[in-house]
C-alpha cells in the first residue's frame, strides 16, 4: 500500500509541475540553477517570444523533469508491486499526462496543429485521400499536405473533401533521389499539378517504377510466390506501386506470414527479390518542383545517416540549387537532431516543414500529426512556406 501511494503521489507531482510550467512563464527562473537545465538556453514561455524551436525544446525539458523525478524517487528496492514494474508504469502516465498538457498549451498559445509529409493509397500509404482527411479532421488538424511519392494523382480526391470539411489542402509530392549511393527525399509543396513539363517528368517517374515492379515481380516467382503485376493493379487502382503494395499482397493472400519477414526476406534493400530503382539526383528534383511552381524541402534529413559536416555541407549545395527549406520538425528526430536542423536552417537562411511522415498500417508505429505521439508542427511555420511559394 505505501509503494502504492508513492507511486500516486510521484504521478500527482509530475502532473503539478507540467502545470506549472506550461502556464506559469516565471517558473523558468527559478530553475535555471538545476544541473539537467542547460546555463544558455532560452526556456522563454511568453507567448509573445514563443518559437517552434523553442516550444520543442521547452517540451523536452518537461520530459527531463518528469524523468529526473521517477530516478530519484523510485528506489530499486521498490520497483515491483503485485509483479508490476513501478516505474515503467510511473513513466508511463507522466508520458500521457505531458502529452495532455502539451496540447493544452498549445491551444493556450494559438497554435493550431498541421501536419507536411503525409501519404495516401496512391503510394504506399493505406488510408485514401478521402480518408485521410476525414482523420486529420478527427484529430483536429488546420492543415495537411498530401505528398504521395512521385504521384500527384490523390489531390484530386482530396481537395474537394478537404474543402467540404474545412480542412486546408497543401498539394505537394515526395521525390525519390540518388544521392552517392544514398537515397535522399525532395519534398515539394504547393505543385501546380496541371503543369505539362511537370506531369511529363511524372510520367517517366512511373514508368522507372513499372519497370522495376516487373522485374521483382519475376524475381518472386521464382521463389515460388503466384503474384503477377495485374495482380497488383487489380488490388490496388490507380496507385502508384511500391514495394509496400507487394507486401501487402504477399501477406494478405497468406504466401507470407507479416510484412516485417516480407521485407527482411525478400524486398529489402540487398535482398534476393529486391530491385534497385533508376532515380534522379535531388538538384533535378529540385528543378522539377520549381518548374512545377512549388518550393522543395530536404526531407527527414536524418533518415540520410550523414555526419554533421557532410550534412551541412550538401544542404549548402541544395540551396545553392534552389532548396527552400529543411523539414526539420519529424517523428524520427531527437531533441538534439532538431535543434541541429533548425540551426543549419537559420544558419543558411533556409525555412522549416514539419511532418509525421504517416502512412497508416504500413507505419502503425507513426499517427497523423503527431507522429509517435510526441510531434508538434504549429501553423506558424506555414506562413513563410506560403510566401516563399508565391500564395500568401
């Protein structure tokens, strides 16, 4: 019972001090003697200073305190009740209780919630258009850009149901690019998808796919697997066919137990059935979306595995190619990784996206906006996005 009421009141504590730190701006100063708190950051919560970086920060920082309580307050001796580990329950509902209070904050500031990288049924995601906007009306978000890979053909179900609901619709693509052996993502926002040159450019896209999906769909045959490309098109109309489409056939016809071994096994990078597809170096990519009308983003530019230099330094070369911007607000970015990228944006004079990266089942670990529950993308940084494209 009294490692019971500890744990309560270790919840209660946490819970009290989120609260107070999400609406009590002077709190700040009486911490900036605690060892966790760095001596030169900026933990402002005036609404009036208040950033996107520095609200990421300042929400991690809650986190270290939540965390610096359940180390000192649960000892080894008691991390156990009726089998139970105390503290990973503890932690637990701190996580749920900072994220209540992140978006109470939030609204209390004026943000609204957005979400730049999402994907449809068009590509590899599972959720239509359709439907897509049908959930990020449930989860309350202002905006969303539909960026299917290499494929614009979703905007034209999402648009009008995004206007019926009252839901902002960016157009936008991701383009897959080669980068020295590395494969890198352009992101591209408010696409004029009538653009001839583009839909053009588009359409040899596609047929590099086609021919790809053709030659992994021999490959699996002869691993024994009865799949053929009608197969895939029959299944999946009108979409763009990825490698996500052929695990998905494989493990709903019950040829392969789950998509993890599907990949593991035979469609990965370097596996027997995988095949390496022609693409474009991003500065092409890059042209292709300016040509288009659009502004180009580096996406998740932690997904490239570069060290620090060599990162900043291609970023350099983007830009001198007409790069708008990093997305450096994503579901698989650190503290850290974010603050890295949104100084080399500052540094380069480059804006930010922010995106969940979501893609339904084929992700589940990934949630619209919010990406693995932590991810906050307000509307703020969509205003220079907007004037940098020409539409505000």
């Amino acid at each position: 019972m009294r490692r019971q009421i500890r744990n309560v009141l270790l919840v209660i504590t946490a819970f009290l001090l989120t609260v107070l730190f999400c609406f009590f701006p002077n709190i700040q100063s009486r911490l900036t003697d605690w060892k966790t708190f760095g001596k030169s950051e900026n933990l402002s919560l005036n609404p009036v200073e208040i950033s996107v970086e520095s609200t990421q920060t300042t929400l991690e920082k809650l986190k270290i305190i939540n965390n610096h309580i359940l180390s000192v307050s649960v000892r080894p001796s008691s991390r156990t009740v009726d089998g139970r580990d105390v503290e990973k329950t503890a932690r637990k509902q701190i996580n749920q209780l900072f994220e209540k209070m992140k978006k109470i904050s939030i609204q209390k500031r004026g943000f609204s919630m957005i979400d730049l990288h999402v994907h449809s049924t068009e590509s590899d995601g599972t959720d239509t258009p359709c439907e897509l906007v049908t959930l990020a009306k449930q989860v309350g978000l202002h905006a969303f850009a539909l960026t299917d890979h290499d494929t614009i053909g979703g905007l034209k179900y999402a648009r009008p149901a995004a206007k019926e609901a009252g839901i902002e619709l960016i157009p936008g693509i991701e383009l897959s690019t080669d980068y020295e052996g590395k494969e890198v993502h352009i992101l591209g926002y408010y696409i004029d998808e009538n653009n001839p040159d583009f839909l053009k450019h588009l359409h040899t896209f596609v047929n590099s796919r086609d021919l790809r999906n053709e030659k992994m769909t021999v490959l699996l045959q002869k691993e024994g697997f009865a799949i053929t490309m009608k197969d895939l098109y029959r299944e999946n109309p009108e979409s763009v066919i990825t490698r996500a489409h052929f695990a998905k056939y494989l493990v709903e016809h019950g040829m392969v137990k789950d998509r993890e071994t599907v990949f593991a096994k035979y469609l990965g990078d370097g596996c027997r059935c995988y095949v390496p597809r022609e693409k474009i170096d991003p500065f092409e990519a890059i042209r292709l979306i300016r040509l288009a009308g659009g502004v180009a983003f580096f996406a998740h530019p932690v997904l490239c595995h570069m060290n620090f230099d060599h990162l900043k330094a291609f970023i350099l070369e983007l830009k001198e190619h007409g790069l708008t911007g990093i997305e450096a607000i994503y579901s698989a970015n650190s503290p850290g990784d974010e603050r890295n990228f949104c100084q080399i944006a500052k540094e380069y004079d480059l804006l930010i996206s922010g995106g969940s990266d979501y893609h339904g089942a084929n992700k589940p670990y990934l949630h619209l906006g919010t990406g693995k529950g932590g991810l906050l993308i307000p509307d703020e940084i969509l205003i220079p996005i907007k004037k940098a494209a020409g539409v505000l």
